[in-house]
C-alpha cells in the first residue's frame, strides 16, 4: 500500500471542506478554494495532518497500526490467516509482500507496468493454483477492508444469529419499556407471562390490534433474559434497585484528611432479637455514625418501631469523652493507647478517665433522605453546633457507602457472636431463636459500647498513612497521627446545648399556657409573655418550645433572658415516669366525653392508673399494653439529664441525654408498623411470669467472658 502524498495542485480534505494545495514551506503549508471567493489558508503542517477528517483526494489511505490488541483475542489460525491476506493486499498495491520492502518486484505486480485491475486478477490466479480459489472481486473486497480497518477487519468473524438481531425492533421498544419502567417504579419482580401480556397490551396500545406479532412465548422468555443482560437488569429486586441507584462513572475514592472532616450518619433494623421488657422481643434500631478520616465508629440503640431518632445524641457522642466502665480491661483506656494522652489530658479535664475512643467536632455530616435525618429537629440540632448536613439523593446507599459497609462490619463482628442472631436474611434465620437466652436492649446497649472501645484497637484495612502505605491502622493510630496536623480543641456542652439539641416546635402562649398533644404546661414564669408576640414572623408570633419525649412532664420555652422550664399543670397527679409511648397509648384508649380539660384530667388520672398497674407484676396487661410498658421501659434508659448536669462524671451521653426527635402525631398508632409481622411470629403468647421465669425466653444476665464468644 502506498503512502499518501502531499504535493503542490494536490486536493486535500480539511475540516470538512476541499482545499487545494498552493505551497508546502517548512513547517507550513498553503491552501485555498477552487470557488468564486478564492478562500485562501496558511495552516502548519501538524494541525493539517492531526485532522480527524484529513485525507488524500484521490490519494490511498492514511497507513494504520496493526491492532495487536484485538489480533490476540482470536484464534492463531485466524489471525495467521489475516496477516497473510494483508501480505497479499500490500503486494497487488506496492509489488512489495511487506511494507518499505527493498528488492525486484514479480513482474505480473509491478505497478510500472501493469494495471491495478490486472495485479488483482493475477493475486487470484495465484491463489486458486496454490489451492485457495478466490476470485478478483474477492481481492478488491480484501483491498477495501483493508484500506478501512487494517488487519483487523481482514479478520473472518462468525456472524451467528442473535435472538436480539432476529426480533422485530418495535417488541424490543416495547419490552425495554416495560423493564424501564418496572425499575423505576422498583416494582416486585412477577412471572414471564406477566411481561408477555403487558408488552402485547402496549403494542396493540401504540400499533393497533394484531398489527405487530409477538414472539413465541419460548422465544420471548430468551428475549426478555438477553435484553435483562443487555441492559444490567437482572438479578434480584435488590440488586436492581442497587445497580440503578449507583451514579454514573468515573468514581472517585472519598477522601478526608482531617478528624471530622467528613462523618456518615445511617440507622438500620439489628439482625438479633432482645428483649424490651415483661418477656416482649423485637429487633433493636442500630444508629450509626462513622468518621471517614479515623474509621472511628459510634452507635446507639433504640426499641423498635418507635419514631425517636438518636441523630443529636450520636452529635453528643462523637464530641465527648467515653468514661471507662467498670470491668473494663486497662488496655481499653486512653492512657494505655497510642493516643498522647498526657497531652490531651493537660487540654481537656474530661479525658482523664476516658477509653480509648477519638473525640471529634463533625464538620460535614452526611445522611440518607430518612424522615429522621432531614426532620426540621435534626437540622436545628446540626445548626445549634455549627455543622453542615448534606442529605445524599433518595435511594443512592453508594453516595455513603462508608457507613453502608459498617453494617456488615457490625453484623459479622458483633451481631453473630449474640444469642438471638436472625441472619442477614430470613433464609438464613434458625427455627427457634426466640427460645434462645435473649439479651435485654440495655444489656445490648452496653455490650456495644464495649465493642465500640475495641473496635478502636482493631486494624482497619482502608487506614494507612502516607509514610507507612503498608501498615494497616487502627481507628486511635489514625487519630493519633492526624492530632498533630488538625488539633484538638475540646467543645464542653452545657445544660442550655442540651436542650438546644431537644425538638422544637412553635405554640402560642395563652391565658392557660402551651397546649399541645392534649397536655397543658403552664408557670409564673410565663406571665408578662402571655397573649404577646414573640416577633418571630416566620412563625406567626408564636414561640419556641422544646420538649423532650421520653420525659413529657415538662418543656422548655425560649424567652427573652433564655430556656425557662415549664411544668405540666398534671404532673403531680402521676406518681411514675413515662414516655411518649404511654402518653399516646392513653389518648387512643381513653374516649373523650367532656371538655378540653376535663378531658386532659381523665387521661392524667388514666394514665396514673395504667402506670401503678403496669408496675405490678402480678397484674395481667393485655398484649397492647405490654409492649407500650416494653418500649417506654426501653426508651428509659436514654432518659434526659437535670438541668445541674455534672458532664465529667456522666457516663455515656447514650445514657444521659434524650436525641432529637420528631414532633409525635396525635393519630399515631402506638404499636409499630415495621416489625409487627416479625414480632407476632416470634412473640407468641407473652408469658405472664417475670421474663426471668418465663418457658419462652430467659433474659440472660450472666456476662462472664467465657460466655462471651466474641470477646475471645
């Protein structure tokens, strides 16, 4: 094959267009139009011949390199095959078998004295004598493929019939449709014969009545799987809806370089049965919050089914010291870990007896569209302290993958180890765990925390530090080597942080005080501001309240000189602590048959009773009523610190302060929805014994290590 030449009167392509060559000069070539304007160019030699579309007018084509790649993906013969045929196509154009050959040429293909048409004829001659019978239209096509894709396209390829090549291009419309469709819409996966029916509906929808035939149904089956591979939607109603929900490539690795920087927030079902109280089992809520710079992980633990979200006090958490616990090993401490400790101690009082556990200030927070995470009383919780919360797209777990992994991290490093364990799924779940020596949630809840002080000891593969990329970290290394570029500065909260962290909600403050949720709260300290405006004119005047869920006897107002505690006008009639579990189980019990507040007299005086009741034990309760006595028991052990809070002798902030949660609604049915199925299977009859003596499950209270598997 000859090369292409550039020389003066020569037409060339460039951009698109023809021009004819006027002057070569070194490094610049001149150009111009045969039309009436004269159009003229001088253009440098390497910008003309990097055009993609530049090209000799009548001139062979540009010379291409072999595609060594793809030449290796066939079979030896073939490719022996193709280059043998490129050998052959150089000679009929060049006289030369290789390319620069050197040497005499056969006289029957030398270009000087023959014709193309009659090197061609001759190459076939050649060939049919040496056994290959192949014709001169045959060694022009060769010539032709050779001159458009190289060796390569002089490879033989197998055209084999595709069920996809064979069917009628408006089926393949309408199917695709169909599986769009049910993807977006993440629809449970049905049988072949319900695509098959719906595809045909909407052909004869958008063609008319036996216009388009389909397919037979054996065929359509082979169809509907190849167009499923086609377009990556096969596979699992999960898997579909994971595939879709992943953006669009390149990815790029999630980096955070300082403490903080970057925290990932998610909350999930734990796959292990406890035991709420009075032998009633559920399935504990997992909040988690990890640091992607540390590995660092926090969590706490909440009955199930309930609508009270944990985001503040994991915020709490991530900012204050863990004190170490009694029965604690040494080498858990803050002391005996690579953290400098003596340093951080001199700064900050609090992380004197503290465990080996990175306090960070969250910068960024990252969370799912979880009613939870994006409530109003989240977001006032992450203003309050001066972090940004960035909401990732609905469905989209890969945008915060980081905190995705670390439930499976949990399951199989924690959850597996306990009594109680379900699996990741119900085909993996045994027959009889709800007979297995269940764990009560606070027994849970202090079991993690342990297991979160040594998971701060444990090296974690993703950590390594620039100066030691072979060396895998643990959390506290990772803290440790990044103290010194990112400080420590310790942020103490006071009494008035924590009620910042509360629910918020505006009332309006009346002669009788604030109303809400059929309870009335009212004190001296409310006068002067009763009737009044609180100048706030995004809210109607009305003013800020906070309240706190698991202690509804009382509320805190935002006034002129701060938060004033008011209590409720019925607190003294109910001997008992109670939660918003009760409270909502007695407003849908109690018929209202008077006035407002008689009314609110009756359920105070029903909700006094129900409280004596439920702490007798030899008082039967309905199976209702036992578990709003299980979950109220439960949501206890988060019950909000006085307002003289000591913070350095505060154990654990998941034991000492109510999270934010969301504003209960008044219809809101008590009993909850996710696990009710769950929970009916595995609860059976509740025994009536203390859930020590029950036959059905016996609360274990022995924590000995050697009982202990995970530990060992």
């Amino acid at each position: 094959m000859t090369r292409p030449v550039v020389e003066v009167d020569s037409l060339v392509v460039f951009e698109g267009r023809r021009w004819r060559v006027r002057g070569i000069g070194p490094g610049q070539i001149w150009l111009s139009q045969d039309d009436a304007g004269g159009t003229t160019a001088v253009v440098a030699l390497p910008t003309l011949l990097s055009d993609p579309g530049f090209e000799v007018v009548g001139g062979p084509p540009p010379l291409k390199v072999p595609q060594s790649g793809l030449l290796e993906t066939v079979p030896a013969q073939v490719r022996e095959r193709a280059l043998a045929i490129a050998r052959h196509v150089r000679e009929v154009e060049t006289g030369h078998p290789v390319v620069g050959g050197e040497g005499p040429v056969r006289d029957a293909f030398d270009p000087a004295r023959t014709t193309l048409a009659q090197r061609e004829q001759a190459k076939a001659e050649e060939l049919t004598a040496a056994g290959h019978p192949v014709s001169r239209a045959t060694v022009r096509r060769w010539r032709e493929r050779y001159g458009r894709g190289g060796v390569w396209a002089l490879v033989r390829k197998r055209r084999g019939t595709t069920v996809l090549g064979q069917a009628d291009a408006r089926v393949l419309a309408a199917l695709e449709k169909e599986l769009r469709q049910e993807e977006e819409r993440s629809r449970s996966r049905g049988f072949v014969k319900r695509m098959y029916r719906q595809t045909r509906w909407r052909l004869e929808e958008q063609h008319g009545v036996g216009v388009v035939e389909m397919p037979a149904p054996s065929t359509f089956t082979k169809l509907l799987r190849r167009m499923e591979e086609h377009h990556r939607l096969e596979g699992t109603v999960a898997q579909r809806r994971s595939r879709s929900s992943r953006p669009a490539p390149p990815f790029t690795a999630t980096v955070a370089l300082r403490p903080g920087e970057l925290v990932m927030m998610d909350s999930t079902p734990l796959d292990v049965l406890g035991v709420l109280d009075n032998g009633v089992r559920g399935r504990p809520e997992l909040t988690t919050a990890l640091d992607v710079a540390t590995g660092s992980l926090w969590g706490i633990l909440r009955p199930p089914g309930s609508k009270l979200t944990d985001v503040a006090v994991l915020l709490a958490q991530l900012m204050t010291p863990l004190v170490m616990r009694p029965g604690w090993g040494e080498c858990l401490s803050m002391a005996a870990s690579v953290i400098p400790h003596a340093r951080l101690a001199a700064l900050d009082e609090r992380l004197a007896e503290a465990a080996a556990r990175p306090v960070i200030v969250p910068e960024t927070v990252v969370v799912d569209q979880g009613k939870v995470f994006v409530s109003p009383a989240t977001v006032a919780a992450c203003e309050s302290l001066g972090i940004s919360l960035q909401p990732v797209p609905p469905a989209n777990g890969p945008a915060k993958g980081h905190v995705e992994r670390t439930f499976g991290s949990v399951n199989t490093l924690f959850c597996q180890w306990l009594p109680g364990y379900l699996g990741s799924n119900v085909s993996e779940r045994g027959s009889k765990v709800e007979k297995e020596p269940l764990w009560t949630l606070t027994e849970l809840q202090a079991l993690f925390d342990e297991f979160l002080a040594h998971w701060h000891h444990r090296p974690h593969q993703g950590l390594r530090h620039p100066l030691m990329p072979k060396k895998a970290l643990t959390p506290n290394q990772m803290w440790a080597a990044l103290l010194p570029v990112a400080g420590y500065v310790p942020v103490p909260l006071g009494a008035q942080d924590y009620v910042e962290l509360l629910p918020v909600r505006w009332q309006a403050i009346t002669d009788n005080g604030i109303r809400f949720d059929y309870r009335t709260y009212d004190g001296a300290c409310l006068n002067g501001y009763r009737g009044e405006d609180s100048g706030v004119t995004a809210r109607q005047g009305r003013w800020e309240v906070h309240h706190n869920p698991y202690d509804p006897a009382r509320i805190w107002v935002r006034l002129a000189d701060g938060f004033v505690e008011v209590p409720w006008i019925h607190a003294t009639r109910v001997s008992l602590p109670f939660t918003h579990h009760v409270w909502e189980h007695i407003c849908a019990v109690v018929e209202r048959t008077a006035s407002r507040d008689e009314h609110e007299a009756q359920l105070a005086l029903a909700l006094d009773d129900f409280l004596k009741r439920a702490s007798k034990k030899e008082t039967k309760l309905s199976r209702r009523e036992r578990r709003v006595v299980a979950k109220s028991h439960a949501a206890q052990t988060l019950a909000a610190p006085a307002a003289e809070l000591d913070l350095l002798s505060a154990p654990t902030l998941s034991f000492g302060l109510a999270g934010v949660y969301e504003a209960p609604e008044v219809d809101d049915e008590t009993v909850p929805d996710e696990d009710d199925a769950l929970l009916a299977g595995l609860e059976g009859s509740a025994p009536d014994d203390a859930p020590g003596e029950s036959a059905g499950s016996a609360i274990r209270t022995d924590t000995r290590t050697e009982d202990d598997l995970w530990l060992l």
